[in-house]
C-alpha cells in the first residue's frame, strides 16, 4: 500500500509504509515544516503533547484572524467584533518527517473542539535547515 502526497508538483510515495517519506528526484530525505493556526488557549497542552513526540523547538507567533463564521462573533469580545479579527496562535514546527504525520495528530486531535474557528494547519517540504549558532545543518539542526 502506498501513500501518496502532492507536493510542490510531484508526486512522493513510499510502498508498503503507513508513514510517508519526502524524497526529492535524486533520494534526498526531507525534513517538513509544520504550520498551525489555533486557538491560543489550546498552546499549552499542544506544546507537551510535541515536547513528548521528541520535538525539540516550538516557535509561537500571534496572530488574528477572520473567524468566517458570522454566528461565532457573538462568542468574541467587543473590540474584537469591532475589528471582525479573533485573536489566535500560530504554531511553527520543523521535524524530521520520520515523526511528521504523529505531530500532525497530535496537533489536529488536542486544537479541535468541534466548533467553526478550530483552526488550520499546513505541511510543506524542509529541503534544508541551518543552526545559525553552531553551523549544524539538515536533521541536527533541528
């Protein structure tokens, strides 16, 4: 069996493996880059849950976004409403993708309530990291 992803025009897949492996034309192993928007109040449990996978970096940014959902504004406080922007939490994670698709679970089962504005996540290719500090690149580096 084998899993299939589109990424960035090709296709990647690795026979007889549930979990997926990036490869570019030549063999190389990716690492991936995960992105999250979520609630902010949903950062804490999200951050042990990945500490526990064996992730060694979070990086958190704060952002507002358009909920796109009328109905969840009454749910906001008012100077929210005045702006139409909810305040959230933008989770960046770069990871081996040996250890991607547990991550993403992680993520998408712990920021899920079941009520619109849950949030979105997204998986891009890592061809290369660097550690500015020490020089490290690729998997060492993250």
């Amino acid at each position: 069996m084998a899993r299939k992803l589109q990424f960035l025009g090709r296709w990647y897949s690795q026979p007889g493996s549930e979990t997926l492996r990036l490869t570019d034309a030549n063999g190389k192993e990716w690492m991936i880059l995960i992105s999250a928007i979520v609630r902010p109040f949903k950062l804490e449990p999200l951050r042990r849950a990945i500490v526990d996978l064996g992730v060694q970096g979070i990086t958190v940014t704060e952002v507002h976004g358009d909920p796109g959902d009328p109905e969840s504004l009454d749910t906001q406080r008012a100077d929210d409403r005045a702006t139409g922007l909810r305040p959230l939490a933008k989770i960046e994670i770069a990871v081996d993708d040996s250890i991607g698709e547990p991550v993403i679970e992680a993520i998408c089962n712990l920021a899920r309530t079941g009520r619109a504005g849950d949030g979105e996540l997204w998986v891009e290719g890592l061809q290369d990291a660097l550690r500015i500090r020490t020089g490290e690149r690729g998997r060492e580096a993250i």
